[in-house]
C-alpha cells in the first residue's frame, strides 16, 4: 500500500478549506496538501502534475460539481492509470447521495463534513498501511 | 294512424243487394248522382262475403231474396261485430205482413223504402245517411287530427325532454371531466411542492449547513489556539451554543424533509439489548442528571429486523421524551420491553412521568410541538420517527395518564433482510 504523502482538495468554500488544512495539521500526518477551489483547475492540475494518493472532493461546487468531475475523470481513463482514491465529502446528508459516490470507481468513503482527526486516522489505516503516528 | 287518415279520404261505399238484374241497375243509376261508390250483390251470400271485404256506408237490401232472404242476411249482418253499425234500408214490397215481420224482428233495421222505389224518396234517404257519413267522418278526422297533434305535441316535449337530458347528461360528464383534471392538476401541484420542498432541503443541508459547519470549526480553532482567555469565554460558548443549535435544528429539519424513503439496504438484525445499551450510554449524562431508574427486558423478543438508524432513533427519542417529561414529584422509572406480535415486534417505552392531557393527545405526533415549556427541544422527534415508523409499515401510539406516566407502543414490522448486507450488523 502506498503512503499517504499527497492530498489534492477540491472545493470552493475557502473556509472550510482552511478547516482542513488545520485538522490535518492536527494528525501529525504531514501530508503534502494541495487545494483547488475549481473542479476544472483540478483537472488541469491533475493533466501536468503527478497523481496524489488521495482526492478530497466536495459534492457541491458551482460551474463543475463533484459529480461532472467524476464522469470527466472516468472519461480521462484517470481512474484505470492511477491508483488515486477519492473521498467524496459533503455537507449534504443525502442517503441518495452516499449511494451515488459508491457507484463510482475509485471513490471509497463518503464523509460527511466536517472532517475529523478521527475520519483521516481512519482513512490513513484503511488505505494507507501506516498505523497512525503520534 | 296513416291507414285511418287514408280511409277518410275514400269515397264512401253504398252496397246494393238485390237478386234481380234489373233493380240493381236501376239503383245503381239513381245512385250515380251522388259522389259515391257504388257495389252490387245478386244474393246476401254475396253481399256477406263484400261486407267482409269492404267498408260501406249504407246497405240497401231487398227483403224478397231466394235461399237467404233480407231478413237473414241482416241477421248476420247484425251478428258480426266489424258490420253490426251498418245503416242497412230494407227494400220491401207494400206488404202487410212482411211489414208487421219488420216491426216484430229486430234486425236494427234504420229504414224502409217500399217498391217500386220512388226515386225522390230513395235519393233524400241516401243523403241524409251520406252526410251523416260524411260528418261523422270529419269529426272522427279531427279528433284523429287532434289525437296526432297531441301524439306529436308530445313527441316534441319528448324530444326537447331528451334533448335537455342530453344537455343535462353532458354539462354533468364535462364537470366530472373538469373535476378529473383539476384532480389530476392537484396531484401535479403536490408532487411539484414535494419537488420543491425537496430541493429546499437540499439547499438547506448545503447552502445552510455549509457556513455553519465552517463557524463551528472556526470557533475550535479559535479555542483551540488559545483565543479565548478568562474576558471572553462567556461571550465565545454563547456563540458556539448558538451556533450549534443551528447546526442541530437544521440537521432535523433536513431529516423531517428529506428522510430517505426506503433504506432496504440498510436493515439489519438488531439486538434490542446492544441498541438500547449504545442509547444509554449516549445519553449517560441525561439520565444521570434525572437520576432515573431504566429497566430493559427483551427477553419476548430480543431480535428485529430493521434499519439501524431508524431502530436507534426510535428508542433515542422516545427515551429522551420520558426523561424531558419526568414528573419533578417522584424519582423517573422507565421500563423498555419487547414483545413479538405477528410479524410486529411491538416495542414499548413506559415512565411514571407527567403524562399526556387530552388536549396534548392530538399533538404528540404534531411538528414543531413541544407540550410544555419546562423542557428544551425542538418538538420535531416524535414526528420524525412516526414518519420512519410508518414507512417502513409500522405504527406508534400510547397510552397515557396525567400525572401517572405514558407508555408508548411502537408496532416494529419484521423487514426482509438484505442478503448483501446479512450479518454486518454492528
């Protein structure tokens, strides 16, 4: 299993993004975190950078929301040439919603904001190998 | 109607019988005078079998005749029902006795002529039984007329009545279309408030939620930094108590809007035992705050299945309401029992607490009701869980009685459990 070393965020809610830069500072975990407010930014990072480990996508987003960029990454092949697990993350706390995320590939937790401590020891066991740090 | 009408317009038929040639001609010409038809018999055989065949006006008949005489003929003339009214004028010779036989016989007879027939007399006779004919026949045509008028008077009252009915019978089926549709408008109009009020919530949990949750979380980091000190700390967990008041009234709303309609997939063998264990120990500073006495027994019915949110949010609420409503003059008792009933698992919560009046009766299950104002809350609970009882085919209802306790009954239905999810049960 590959270290958690990258985490690509993608939402538009500025605060809340500064929520989750502070909770992951709180983990210890010293992931390298990179943020984009714009689905399609995200996508653009996505084309000239390396792949992170893990996606934090927000559901919604104006202009491209978490959906329309799951459809485009799976348009791009992303999901077969990378190993790269998403994470949906919403304030919406729609049952339809949590079905949904579970019928894309690729996409293994559907979090509820706000993200906890807890929630990323969590994923980082699961996914990560690691036992937690600290 | 038409035949009658038909046979009034003929001209009238005058039969003269006699056995000798030469008197029928001689009758026959004097009678020619008159617009009438005139038929001639050699016997009263013959006159009997025309009578059949014709309507006539007036029989003119000689009394002297071989083998069936005058008199006979007008015996059976009389004898028949369709002739019996025929004017008949006997043709008698000036004979004492067959005079007296006339007078004595009664045959109905109207009138004599006495041969040889003197030509004024005959011609004034026939006249008179003409135009008696004719009047009769004009007034029978006017009452015929009339009787039409009346039949078709009254087939136009009959057809103007089913032309109303028609009417009638229409405007009522265009109501009924009208009403169909307005219906079928309503029904329209529901699902699209359903729609919106749907998407409302979805707005809610995110454009709502989402500030929220971002103050929630900048407060802990503003605590936990260290920017509070001993001046504003009252001032800062006044704004996070708000805040999460927010938070929560907004997450209930949502649940009240939008809970989910069938979760199949989430039903699960649930322990009544390790569930309700899980809520006490959620509720642990409530309970120990109330200082209440709870009593479980699952021993009927240890085991349903169920969805585990709803399960646990059924016992969470009705638990919280007893110890929210506990009467401030005793200690709280609540007891929590199972038993099964049919494919029910019937659950029951009882406390000894203040009970429910009348009046709080019909608004239990209300939104936004909370029966007193001793109590914090946002009166949403029992509606929520009545609406995730009731879809998944179950019922709740309680008995109650002021200032002696409550005891709700919750009628679990057994759900079918889901073969991919079997067993994960936490």
């Amino acid at each position: 299993m590959a270290k958690l070393n990258n985490v690509l965020v993608i939402d538009d809610d500025d605060e809340y993004n500064f929520l989750t830069e502070d909770t992951f500072m709180d983990t210890e975990l010293e992931c390298n975190l990179v943020f984009k407010e714009m689905a399609q930014e995200a996508l653009d990072y996505l084309e000239e950078n390396s792949f992170p480990d893990l996606i934090l996508l927000d559901i919604n987003m104006p202009v491209m929301n978490g959906w329309e960029f799951l459809e485009e990454y799976q348009e791009r092949n992303y999901h077969t040439k990378h190993d790269t697990l998403i994470v949906m993350i919403s304030s919406s706390c729609y049952h339809e919603d949590r079905v949904k995320a579970k019928s894309y590939p690729k996409v293994v937790e559907y979090i509820e904001k706000p993200i906890s401590c807890d929630d990323i020891h969590e994923l980082h066991e699961k996914y990560f190998g690691a036992t937690t740090e600290g | 109607m038409i035949e009658d009408l038909n046979s009034l317009k003929e001209l009238p038929k005058i039969l003269i019988v006699d056995d000798r040639e030469t008197e029928r001609d001689i009758l026959s010409k004097l009678l020619d005078k008159f617009n009438a038809e005139i038929h001639t018999a050699g016997s009263g055989q013959e006159a009997l079998s025309l009578l059949i065949r014709y309507n006539y006006v007036l029989v003119l008949l000689d009394i002297q005749m071989p083998i069936m005489d005058g008199l006979e003929t007008a015996r059976l003339i009389r004898s028949n029902k369709n002739t019996e009214n025929i004017p008949i004028i006997f043709l008698t010779a000036y004979d004492k006795d067959e005079i007296n036989m006339l007078q004595g016989y009664e045959v109905g007879a109207i009138d004599y002529l006495f041969k040889p027939i003197n030509e004024d007399i005959l011609l004034s006779k026939v006249k008179t039984f003409l135009k008696a004919y004719s009047f009769e026949k004009e007034k029978e045509y006017e009452k015929i007329l009339t009787e039409l008028e009346k039949k078709n008077a009254k087939l136009q009252k009959a057809q103007k009545e089913a032309v109303t009915m028609m009417k009638q019978a229409n405007e009522a089926r265009s109501i009924a279309e009208a009403s169909q549709q307005q219906i079928k408008q309503q029904a329209e109009d529901l699902l699209r408030y359903n729609k919106e009020l749907e998407q409302f919530a979805y707005v809610a949990t995110h454009d709502l939620r989402a500030p929220i949750i971002n103050l929630n979380g900048l407060l802990k980091v503003f605590k936990k930094r260290g920017y509070v000190n001993d001046e504003n700390e009252e001032v800062v967990n006044k704004i996070f108590s708000s805040v999460s008041r927010i938070n929560e009234t907004l997450h209930d709303l949502i649940h009240v809007v939008a809970y989910t309609k069938t979760i199949e997939d989430e039903v699960q063998e649930i322990d009544f035992d390790r569930l309700t264990c899980d809520v006490l120990q959620d509720l642990e500073k409530q309970i120990k705050e109330a200082d209440a006495e709870i009593t479980l027994d699952f021993e009927a019915a240890p085991k349903v299945h169920y969805v585990q949110g709803y399960a646990r949010s059924i016992i969470q609420n009705l638990l919280t309401n007893a110890i929210k409503y506990r009467s401030l003059k005793r200690k709280l008792k609540v007891t929590i029992t199972t038993k099964p009933e049919g494919n029910f698992i019937c659950l029951s919560v009882a406390d000894n607490g203040m009970g429910i009046d009348d009046k709080g009766r019909d608004k239990v299950f209300g939104l936004f009701q909370r029966l007193t104002t001793r109590v914090e809350g946002k009166g949403m609970g029992l509606y929520i869980i009545k609406s995730q009882i009731e879809s998944m085919g179950g019922s709740i209802d309680f008995t109650s009685t002021v200032d002696k306790g409550s005891d709700f009954k919750v009628l679990m239905k057994n759900l079918p459990l889901n073969k991919t999810e079997n067993g994960q049960a936490k």
